[in-house]
C-alpha cells in the first residue's frame, strides 16, 4: 500500500551565481515526479531553497561593498524566478538564513554532540574555497595543487574545528544501500559510491573558526566556532518540513526521492544519512542521481562560452518546448547534451508536426464533420504498462517515448483509415456514419489520453 504523503527534495544551489541549466534539471525532474505522485492522489511536499552562508558569498558582499545578508536578499529571488518560469510546482522554498532553519540546525548540533558525536581537532592540509572543502595531500598532489573545477590553487590552512563521526556509521550506510533499504539510482552510482566508501567513510569538519568563517550558523555554546557548509545545507531537508518543532514533518520524513547532481552525491550518500542515523532519523528511500549536460559533447564552462542561459530558451520557445527537450533528450539517470539544432528539430518536428498537427486534425475533422461533437470515447486499448513501469524506475525519457509510440500511432492509424474518404462516402454507404464516428471518438480518446499522459512533462500542452 502506497503511504498518502509523498516528500521530494532538490539540492539547495549557493546564491552567489545566476541558475544555471543544471539547476533547472534538478527542478525539472523533482517536479515530473511530484506531478505523476498527485495524479496518483498523494499529498505532495516538494522542496527547492538556496544555500546562504559560507565564504565564498561573505567575498561577493565585500565585493559590491554590502552585509552578506543584503547581498543574498538580493539574489535568491532569481531562482525563485527561474523556477516559476520553469512551471515548476513547488510547495516549499528555504533560505538557510531563515530564523527556524539556524534554530534547527543548531538543535541538530546539540542532538549530535549529546551522541557523542562531534569531537574537536585541528586541521592542517588544504583546502578550496571555490568548493568550500577540505582536500587531502593525495588529492592536491593529483592535480598540482590548483582546483579544476575553479582553476585556483588550493589554500594551506592550519585551524582548530569541530568533527563529526561519520566514520562510526560506514558499516550501515553500506549496509543500507546494499540491501536497497536507500537506494541509489541508477546503480551504477551506487557502485562508484560503495567503491569510494570501501576503506570507510572520512570523519568530517562541521565548523570553521569565526575568524576564518564568520558568515554562518554560530556553533551552540562555542562562540569561536561557526557552523560549516555541509551541516548546515544538509540539514534543510529536515527543517525545511518544520524539523522538529512542527510534529507534521513525521507525516513526510523519510523523503521518498531526493533528486541529485552526480558531483555531490558522496555528500548525499555519506555524510547525510551519517546525520540521519546520529539523529536517529530514517534514511531517505531514494537518491535519484542525474548527470551533467553538455554542448555538442564538449562540457559547459565560462571559459569557454558555450553556457546555455535556461531563460533565453524560455523567452523565445516557451516552457513546454524547454521541458521536453530536457526531459526526452537529457537521459534522466545520465550525462546528456543539447544542441540548438536538436532542439529545433524537435520543437519543430515532434512538438510541431507529430502531436501540433495531430490535435489540429482532429479538431478540424470533429468540427467539419460533426459540428464539434465527440460520441462515447471507446475503451483505451494501449498498454499503458511500458510507460507506468519508466515512471516508477525513474527513466523519466523512456516515460516520453512511450507516450510518442501512442502520438505516432495515431497519426498513421488516421493515415491508414482516411476519415476525409469515409466522410465522402456518407450519402451513399448506410455504415459511413457510424464509421466516421467511431473513427473520431477513437481518435479524440487517443488524444485524451496522451494529454493526460504528458501532464507530469508538459502541463500547460496537456491542458
């Protein structure tokens, strides 16, 4: 039996950039689940918010000479942005500046502390803050001592923080995963992750001395301590369903999907659920993990310029032309690309001519032939298992072609029978008329269908 609430989250992005596409992949695929969930008749939660804190946007203030806070005032608002462009329907936006959400993260703290589980110690190595992380002599050595992903060299760094034991929880978060009781999706990520855990889970940093780090969640009870980035942003999917002071968080935790980029799920698949089994909290029940989006096979860097801006293909072809390129042709479990030629041969030739001219035939035909009357829609006779099973493995792309086999099906069923003909025929073959109408309820409950089928992908289409 399938529980009536349903809880789906999307990673938090930092604020000190404009959303990029890979943003808008995230929101895309959380908000296709979450859509499919309520024709099902769950209640639906379903997260997105921005991450605040931390130094990199504590340098963008200082920048444009303003407080941290005023800067990401002034910023989180474009992913609010993009978000409604996208037509994405989320219930829930957070800010990890939000009064409630530091209030929890530092109940969050204490629990663990009251476990045992943070300890302090002093670092010394390297450390990247374009990635806000800590790196190990091996990792440094590996790339010459400079990042990249940013292309700055790492910085040496000698300081007193705060630990959290993840190490104590390697044995049940393999455990966890191998048994599927948290599965990663698709599991060829599961295998890269146990691989990378197999000498077990690193002990991690959750603080960084104020002076070094003053924009963040002060550490409870140690004023020279400020909270580090991934306690803090982890712990939004908790307090953003009003962890733990709002009982009704029960009703949505565990989360059945938490949707993922394939660059921060060892911080999804490690040290999340090590604060979860601290907390004693259970596991979330998925990590749908997608990959990254290319320009004509090359990966997309400033540097290079071919950037795609989501809210230049939204001006000029609309949210649904945007939603189904992204869904259809980016692998939902994998790296995909886009180019504007396959773009624009899909918008014009699979949105335009195979379902746009499908929908204008048979309106044209129910209108001149039946004054715009459809009679009893016939039984659907598609089997609708192949697209349902895509939904449930999360292969939201196969979902899509599933439902093309259904439009393309159509249009060479209305090429075959010839409405146009049987409608000649009318006057002198006493079966024409019943003909032609079943032939249109057919072709009109079709349509129902497909509509009804798109709405997670294409919602305005579908109406």
């Amino acid at each position: 039996m399938t529980k009536k609430h349903a809880y789906i989250t999307t990673a938090i992005p930092y604020v000190n950039g404009v959303p990029h596409i890979g943003h808008a992949l995230d929101y895309l695929l959380a908000d296709v689940w979450a859509r499919y969930q309520r024709q099902l008749g769950r209640v639906v939660r379903f997260q997105t918010g921005v991450d605040e804190h931390g130094n990199k946007i504590a340098a963008k203030a200082a920048e444009q000479g303003v407080t941290p806070q005023a800067y990401v005032d002034s910023m989180y608002g474009n992913f609010q942005t993009m978000i409604h462009a996208l037509n994405v329907d989320t219930t829930d936006f957070i800010r990890t500046t939000d009064i409630k959400h530091k209030a929890a993260v530092q109940y969050i703290w204490l629990q663990l502390e009251k476990a045992g589980l943070l300890y302090k110690d002093t670092y010394e190595g390297w450390y990247c803050q374009g990635c806000e992380s800590f790196i190990t002599d091996k990792e440094a050595a590996e790339n010459n001592g400079i990042c990249p992903d940013h292309q700055t060299p790492y910085q040496r760094l000698s300081e007193e923080n705060y630990y959290f034991k993840a190490s104590a929880f390697t044995v049940p978060i393999t455990q966890a995963l191998e048994s599927g009781k948290m599965k990663i999706v698709p599991d060829f990520r599961k295998k890269e992750f146990l691989e990378l855990i197999k000498d077990g889970l690193q002990d991690v940093s959750v603080s960084r001395p104020a002076k070094n780090l003053a924009w963040g969640v002060p550490v409870p009870n140690d004023p020279s301590q400020v909270m580090y980035v991934w306690l803090d942003a982890l712990s939004n999917y908790l307090t953003v369903l009003g962890y733990p002071n709002d009982p009704s968080w029960q009703d949505f935790w565990p989360a059945d999907v938490q949707v993922v980029g394939k660059d921060i799920l060892r911080f999804h698949a490690g040290i999340w659920p090590a604060m979860l089994l601290g907390l004693d909290l259970p596991l979330p029940k998925v990590l749908l993990v997608h990959g990254h989006i290319t320009s004509g096979g090359v990966k997309m860097a400033k540097s290079l310029g071919n950037g795609i801006d989501p809210m230049e293909i939204l001006r000029d072809y609309g949210v649904d032309a945007f939603r189904y390129y992204f869904l259809r042709y980016i692998p939902t479990q994998d790296d995909g690309d886009f180019t504007w030629e396959r773009f624009e041969a899909a918008y014009n030739g699979e949105l335009g001519n195979d379902l746009g001219n499908l929908v204008q035939r048979v309106i044209a035909m129910t209108l001149k032939y039946q004054a715009g009357v459809v009679g009893d829609l016939p039984p659907n006779r598609h089997d609708m298992g192949p697209y349902h099973e895509a939904m449930e493995s999360f292969e939201f792309n196969r979902a899509i072609d599933e439902v093309w086999v259904m439009v393309r099906s159509l249009n060479q069923y209305i090429d075959r029978v010839k409405p146009w003909e049987v409608a000649k025929n009318r006057e002198t073959d006493t079966d024409a008329e019943a003909h032609l109408a079943e032939i249109l309820s057919t072709s009109a409950g079709t349509l129902l269908q497909i509509a009804e089928l798109l709405a997670p992908f294409l919602p305005e289409t579908s109406r």
